[in-house]
C-alpha cells in the first residue's frame, strides 16, 4: 500500500469515528497502539483537523454569544498550533525513515515537506467527506446537490493527483534525488517570549 492510500484510510477512519459523536468536546480515543507510530500519529493529525473543521463551523453562527466565539477562537489558535506539532511529528519520521539514503549529484529541494503534502490530503479528505453530505442532502433543493456533486467530483480529483505528487516525492526522496529538508515553523504568537503583546503584559 502506498504512503497516500495508507494516509487516506486513516483519515477515513478518523472522520467516520468522529462523527459517531459529533461532538467537538468529545474524548479522543487512538485505535493505534504506541508500536503503530506512524498510523498513530496519522489518525490524530485527522483528528485535530476534523475537530478544528467544526469549530470553524461553529464559530460562524451569526447568532453565537461574543464570550463563546472569543472561546472558540482560543481553542482554534491551540488546534493550529498542535496541527503544527503533528505535522513536525510526522515529517520527523520520514526524515528518520530515509537518513540513511545518499543523495546523489545534482539532487532536487522540494518546496514542500512530505508531511505538510500530507496535511493538504488530509484537509481534502474532510472537504470530500463534507461535500458529499451536501451533495445528497435531502433538505437541499437540486440546484445545490447539484452543484455539491460537480465541486465533490473535483475534490476527488484533486485527491487523485495530490495522493500522486506525495508517492512521487517519497519515492524521489527514498532514491536520493530529492534531498528532504525541514521548515519549522516557528510560529512566534502563541510564545509569550516572541509576542511583544504577551511578554509586555
């Protein structure tokens, strides 16, 4: 199984086993064991993102109370930040994986880490997921379903392609001719000795 069809599963399975709830404040459970670190770790990068997905949801209600959205708001900054971390996490086991590959003479940079190529398909697999609820929702009238399905159609593509570009770039990278580096991130505003709006206080 390729590096994408494995990440997609696990995301499926992350999404489903959500929405068994559906709840944003609900228990985090890793079906995983700790000797599955990479299973692991992919199912809970889904999980953070499938939650974070509805709290943005949430947050948009024209009608929701100031104190709650300012709330919301505080928990979605966390959930970046820890989409962040997971990312790291993930890429920190690729660059394990291949450290002992030699690249060769003239060896590409990628622009893209293969695990933030792996947090878009991650993202994508909830657009898909979310689309085709709307896609066949019956409340809807045929005008929107249809639309929904022309977009989910594209979404799936999309999928396709991007699962594509993410076996390539293992695979290049597995061989030596791309040499895989790290951008850390370093965001510098959830740090109360980076934001001068934290440390002034």
């Amino acid at each position: 199984m390729t590096v994408s069809k494995e990440c997609i599963s696990i995301f499926k399975k992350s999404i489903e086993d959500y929405h068994i709830l559906d709840s944003v404040d609900q228990e985090f459970k890793n079906p995983f064991s700790k000797n599955e670190v990479f299973k692991k770790n992919i199912y809970k990068k889904s999980w953070i993102d499938t939650v974070q997905w509805h709290l943005e949801d949430i947050i948009r209600k024209p009608s929701i109370d100031p104190n709650k959205a300012l709330k919301i708001k505080r928990r979605i900054d966390i959930s970046n930040q820890n989409r962040t971390d997971m990312v790291e996490v993930i890429d920190d086991y690729f660059f394990s994986k291949f450290s002992h590959v030699k690249v060769i003479d003239g060896f590409n940079i990628n622009t893209e880490t293969p695990a933030w190529a792996i947090d878009r398909l991650s993202i994508l697999e909830l657009k898909i997921f979310h689309m085709d609820i709307e896609a066949n929702r019956p409340t809807a009238d045929q005008k929107h379903r249809l639309s929904c399905f022309n977009k989910l159609e594209l979404l799936k593509l999309q999928r396709k392609n991007l699962s594509k570009a993410i076996d390539q770039l293992i695979e290049n990278i597995s061989q030596g001719k791309i040499k895989a580096l790290t951008y850390k991130q370093m965001k510098m505003y959830n740090d109360d000795k980076l934001n001068p709006e934290l440390y002034k206080d």
